[in-house]
C-alpha cells in the first residue's frame, strides 16, 4: 500500500513522503510543511460499472472567434496580457509583499470599470476604508468599481453569481478561506482549492478573475508557485525596494506572449507606465567607468537596453565570491570558465560580482557576451566606449552564436544615441544607418579587438 503524502513544500507544492529541510522539487528550504492529506477522490474504487454520457468530439478544423479582449489604456499592462482582457479567463499576479500589486490592481480595476466592465474588487487583507484611502491617494475615488472586505469564499463566490461582473480581482488568494477544506487560510490545500473553485467559477460564469498571490520566502504559507498551472496567465511583479522601476512580466499566458513586460515606475500618485524603458534603464549611467557595459535585449516582442555593471577584486577569502544580481549566477560560473579556458584570463582569487541595473532581471543568453565585457572591463581595468553596445550569445567553445532580432536590438541603439555595437558576426542586420559595427567571430577574436592584447 502507498503510503498517504502528507508533507507539502509550500513554494512549489511537491509533496513528499517525509519531512526534509530542503525540498527536492524546488531547491528552496524549510519550505516543506505537514498537511491534512489531499482526499483520494471519492472512492479508490475504477469508475467500471456505472457508464457516463458520451461528450461531444469536435476536430481541430472547427472555426474558433478570437476571444473579444478588452484594454485598460494602460499600454504596457495590455501588453503585458497578450493585448486585453480575455472574458472567462484566471490570471495570477505573484510578487513580493509591498512591491505594489494591491496598487496596480486597483488602479487596473478602476480602468477596466471605466472602460464599461463591471468590476469587483474583493480585499482579504485590507478593510474597505483602506482600500478607499489608497483610492483616494490614486485619485481613483470615482471610479464605479463595486468593494468588499471578505475571506469566505462561498460568499464571494455567491456575490459574484448574482451581481455578475466582469472582472473580479481578488487580493489575495493566500486570505481566501474555502469552508470546505479543514486548514488554515494560506495553507497549500486551502490555496489550491481555493484557486480552484476561483478558475472552475471564472470559466463557467464568463468572468475573468485576477487572483494576487504573495511570494512568500519560507514557512507556513503557500506561495503562488503552487497554483500557477490552474490559471491561464502567470504575472509576476518584479522590482527592488530601493528603486521605483517596477516590471511586471508575464511567465505564462494562454492568451499571448510569454516572456512580454510592462515597466512601470511607483510615484506618490501610484504606479505610472514607462514607454521607453531603456531610456530610464540608461538614465542613472554616469560617465564611462570601468565594468560597465550596455546589452542590447530583447523583453518579449521589446527591445530593451540595459547597463551591466560588474566589480572584480582581488579575494581575502580563499574561496573567491561570486554575487549576481539580475542575472544568473550558474550562466556567470560558464562565461568565467570560457574566458579561462578559452582566452587565459583567470579568475581566481579575484571576487566577482555582476549586477543589472535597474532592478531588471535579465534572462537571455544573449547576454552573454556584454557580461564578458563587462567582466573584463572590470578586470582590466579599462572602460568600453561609452557609445557602444555589446550582445551575443557564447558557447562553450569559445565561438559566438549571433541572437535573434538582431536588427530590432540595432534600430534600438541608434534610436538612444549609441553609434557603435558589437555583435557575433551572423544573423541579419539590415539596415541600421549611424552604427558602426564590429563582428567578432569567436571570443578571442573578441578579447582581441576590444582589450587590444589577447
Ligand atoms: P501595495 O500595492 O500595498 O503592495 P502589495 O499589494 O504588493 O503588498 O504597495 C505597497 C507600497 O507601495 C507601499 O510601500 C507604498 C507604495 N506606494 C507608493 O509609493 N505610492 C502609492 O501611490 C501607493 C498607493 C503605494
Ligand atoms: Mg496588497
């Protein structure tokens, strides 16, 4: 017999059969917790016996409408969504506690009731009169978005079936608290059936419903890890407190891109969106000092230009630091052996550490190769011209692989200024006037040009 699982990583949500510190599904720690098992289904019994009805087929032929999607005006949230609102659609907003979901939500909320969708917002965590406040702070008191102070699901599930919105936000999903279920509010079965009984009543009333989710770093909470596959669409809310950048990335979406972001700065008035993101990345850049260099990226269908930065120091310890900041560390542990193994330039003994500022966290491998400018940069001691752009993916031959838009990467940097770009040689260019541009075929060939000496 098998036994009954009982422990559940409230991060991912993998169950296990005992207590560990660390999960195995994810990695994280002290994140596995006891719960009261998930019920094995009516009975253990094969449906055998009892037939059912047979279900309508139809073949993949058959013509489909578009879903109608509604726009907030927001550009970069509509973007963000895959161009609207889809009606009957689950999404999830997950970030950090205070990085501004409740503020985005409700200032989405009072867009979409504008825009003639009826719009409910239902607060578990704050009470209406604070809610109100932050309205008011927002400049959003007029909106006609219809507010609740509730955790009962069953009644908000029954205030929905009668009053019939459009659009239900609910904050959050780690307050919710299904009577069906015996744990406590926050706990990974209360979150799941209740992210549940919020998609199942989305689909079949027609209603698209947001749900927020708290990343949560530890302990008795589930995170929103645990519900991404129920919904359609998966947003994250990424930024730093210390900054006001904010950047909202869709991870999944059934209904668009998935790699898309919105930017969006916090004010005293709210979250405002950034149309030229790379602008604002590249504002706080100083005069050309050594360890910086710009990659020119691509966020989903965007491209945007992002500074690296990165510090090479001699080590105290006898095991140097390696820190990565917006980037991540594994890919950093490759391109320092590539440079090593390929070209000779050690690193060890020295720290390293590499940061994307702005708070953008960067995952294209295109980034390669501006992190190996920017590290040597450091390391030499030398800085790039400060009117240059770097991208290109390394391999670990040492060769360069050209990235994908080439060309959008280009007509972006010379759109900010930049008159100079190096970028594997390959890949389309077209016609980019203004940019001088160096095409090295492999690293060395690279080190070579950039740093002079091999
Ligand atoms: P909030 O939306 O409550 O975060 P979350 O719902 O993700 O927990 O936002 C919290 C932070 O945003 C808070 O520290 C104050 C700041 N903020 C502003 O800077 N300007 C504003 O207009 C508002 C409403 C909040
Ligand atoms: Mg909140």
């Amino acid at each position: 017999m098998a036994k009954t699982l009982s422990f559940t990583c409230s991060a991912c949500g993998a169950s296990h059969t005992r207590w560990s510190g660390r999960c195995d599904g994810c990695g994280e720690w002290n994140t596995i917790i006891q719960e009261a098992p998930l019920s094995a289904g009516p009975a253990k019994k094969s449906l055998g016996g009892k037939r059912g009805q047979s279900i309508t087929l139809s073949d993949l032929s058959t013509e489909e409408t578009p879903p109608p999607r509604t726009l907030c005006g927001v550009e970069e949230l509509d973007r963000v969504l895959g161009g609207g609102l889809v009606p009957a659609s689950a999404l999830l907003v997950g970030g950090d506690p205070g990085i501004g979901k409740s503020t985005l939500l409700l200032q989405a909320a009072a867009r979409f009731a504008r825009n003639g969708i009826k719009t409910i917002y239902v607060s578990g965590e704050e009470a209406s009169a604070q809610v109100r406040m932050r309205a008011r702070r927002l400049g959003l008191e007029e909106s006609p978005v219809q507010l609740a102070a509730e955790t009962n699901l069953r009644d908000i599930l029954t205030t929905l079936e009668a009053e019939k919105p459009g659009l239900a936000i609910i904050d959050s999903i780690q307050t919710m608290w299904a009577d069906n279920v015996d744990s406590a509010p926050g706990s990974v079965s209360q979150v799941r059936a209740a992210a549940h009984e919020l998609t199942t009543f989305a689909k079949r009333h027609g209603v698209s419903i947001i749900m927020v989710g708290h990343v949560t770093k530890e302990g008795q909470i589930a995170g929103p890890r645990v519900v991404e596959h129920m919904v359609d669409t998966v947003l994250y809310f990424e930024g730093e407190r210390g900054h006001q950048f904010r950047i909202l990335r869709a991870v999944k979406n059934r209904f668009g891109r998935a790699d898309e972001i919105g930017v969006f700065e916090m004010t005293g008035k709210g979250l405002a969106q950034v149309t030229n993101p790379s602008a604002l990345f590249l504002s706080e850049r100083g005069t050309p000092s050594p360890g910086s260099a710009v990659f020119a990226g691509i966020e989903g269908t965007r491209p945007v230009l992002v500074e690296l930065q990165a510090l090479v120091a001699p080590s105290p310890h006898s095991q140097p630091r390696r820190t990565v900041v917006g980037w991540d560390s594994g890919r950093l542990a490759m391109i320092l052996a590539v440079l090593e193994a390929r070209c000779g330039i050690p690193f060890a003994g020295l720290d390293v550490y590499l940061n994307v500022a702005g708070g953008l966290k960067v995952s294209e491998p295109a980034a390669d190769l501006a992190v190996a400018a920017a590290l040597l940069s450091a390391r030499e001691d030398t800085a790039l011209p400060a009117d240059t752009v770097v991208f290109g993916e390394i391999s670990l031959s040492g060769a360069l692989r050209p990235a994908p838009q080439t060309e959008n990467r280009l007509k972006e940097a010379q759109k900010l200024g930049f008159t100079a770009a190096i970028a594997p040689a390959g890949g389309k260019t077209g016609t980019v006037a203004g940019l001088t541009l160096t095409r090295p075929s492999d690293l060395v060939g690279f080190v070579g040009e950039t740093f002079g000496a091999g």
